[in-house]
C-alpha cells in the first residue's frame, strides 16, 4: 500500500517541517508507503528531515529538460539533488489550471524515469466526462499519452493514480464500484501495454476527497493499492489515520511485517 500526501500550495517552509516531523513519528513501521508532496520551496528542508528514514519525498510536478532556459521550471536533476524519489505528473489541477496536455505529462514521465525518479501519472474523467459516457475513453486516452515513454524495463517504477476531478477537493468520493470499475480498466491497459508480470508491480491509487472518514470503505476496493490525499493529508493525525487503516485493509492483509503505529499523544512529539 502507498499513502501520497499531496500539500499542494500550502505551507510555509517551518509549518511544512513540523508536519513531516510528525508525520514521520506517526507512522513507523507500517506496511505501507507515505510519501509527502510538499510545494517545491520546503523539499530540500524536509529532504533533510526524512532522511534515512521510511517516510519518503516527491515534487508535485517536474519538467522534462534537465537544464536550460524554463524560467519557472524545476528539472529532475535539480529534484533528485534535493532528495526527491518521486514526481507527481499530470495532476489534474495542472491540466485544468495550467493548460497541461497529456503530450507533456508523457514527456514529464520520460524525463522522470530516465532521471530515476517515480513518476505518479494522475488520470481522471470530468464529471461532463463521465455523464457523456466518456470516463473510459478519457483514461485510456491519457494512459496512452502519458506513458508513451514508458517501456517493459523501466513500467514497473510507475504509480498510476485515478483521480477523478469531480472528486478532487469536492468532498464527494467516488464509490468503490466506480474506482474499482476504473481501476479495472487500468489494470487491464497496463497488462496490454506492459505485460501482466511488469503490470503487477504498478501500483494503482484512488485519489479525491479521501479522508479518514471514507477509508474504511475506500479500502475495501479491490484493485486498489494505495491513496493520493489532498486536503486531509495537511495534517498529521487524519493522514496518519488513514495510513493505520491502510494497514489493516484486506488488500493488505497478507502476513507482513509489524503494523503497530504509535498513537497520538506521545507520538505528537517532533523528533
Ligand atoms: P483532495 O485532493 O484529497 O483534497 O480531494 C486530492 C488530490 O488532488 O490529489
């Protein structure tokens, strides 16, 4: 399982360190991945915060050139410097409020393997999309364009999450027959395009309007390996609620290692 907490343009760099503080005391030694997204000016700080530690760093976009004249840009060179291990590619906030085509989240997605960097493809239907029938159409479209770059050798570091965009920020979550229909279909796209052997070892995440009120049912999905929190991941106890959750779902129930995570007041404490 794998938590991604997207922080979006939230936080000032001081504010942002003393979440992952606590975010990094609150789930250790749990069976899943939590990766936090902060916004570019706090990565290099909590870069430093994380280190060594389990609690790993992503950008929340990155460019496809490693240098030259992108004024505004941030490369993956400059991402790995600072102790990044993932991107987030194609969010669809980016698509919608900056004019990102599915062309340039598969040059991003180009750009982010070669530099070793994980890239987390967000894909998702409008809900225009979705009433019009479409919702397949468009997810197939924009895995078809955003991992255009990928191959057999390099798919299996690749997240795909289903992010639906009239579920993001909304406060309505889509249904689990609904994220495990699209999950279905995606699973299916990457056993086609990759072979089912490199397709197991891409995780498939749900994101919008996750919280831990919904995740008890949310993680009940099958096909579901994960969950890209936005706006209940700005704090550390909701985001670390659904990590322990996470931890116990069936998908996740096979025997594994310890699932304790510390609980609240002590661990509240910033290391
Ligand atoms: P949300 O955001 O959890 O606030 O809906 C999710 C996302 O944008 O990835």
């Amino acid at each position: 399982m794998l938590v991604i907490a997207n922080w979006k343009m939230h936080k000032t760099v001081v504010e942002a360190v003393a979440t992952a503080r606590q975010i990094r005391s609150l789930v250790r030694r749990v069976p899943v991945t939590v990766v936090i997204a902060p916004s570019f000016t706090a990565l290099e700080r909590i870069g430093r915060v994380l280190r060594g530690g389990p609690v790993q760093l992503a950008a929340q976009d990155v460019h496809w050139e490693s240098w030259g004249a992108f004024t505004g840009a941030v490369s993956p060179l400059q991402l790995r410097d600072v102790g990044c291990q993932w991107a987030i590619i194609g969010h669809s906030e980016r698509r919608r409020l900056f004019g990102e085509s599915d062309a340039v989240a598969g040059l991003k997605v180009g750009a982010a393997l070669a530099h070793r960097l994980r890239p987390i493809l967000c894909v998702g239907e409008t809900l225009e999309e979705r009433v019009g029938g479409d919702t397949l159409r468009v997810v197939e479209r924009q895995l078809e364009r955003g991992l255009v770059a990928a191959t057999a050798a390099t798919a299996g570091r690749m997240v795909v999450a289903y992010e639906p965009v009239w579920a993001i920020g909304t406060g309505e979550t889509a249904e689990p027959a609904q994220i495990q229909e699209a999950h279905g279909l995606i699973r299916r796209w990457l056993d086609g395009r990759f072979g089912a052997a490199t397709s197991r070892r891409i995780p498939i995440l749900y994101g919008g309007s996750v919280s831990p009120e919904n995740i008890q049912r949310l993680g009940a999905v099958a096909e579901l390996n994960g969950v890209l929190v936005g706006g209940a991941a700005l704090a550390a106890e909701p985001l670390a609620e659904i990590v322990r959750v996470l931890a116990g779902a069936p998908a996740n129930a096979k025997p594994k290692r310890k699932t304790a995570v510390r609980r609240t007041a002590k661990s509240n404490r910033s290391h």
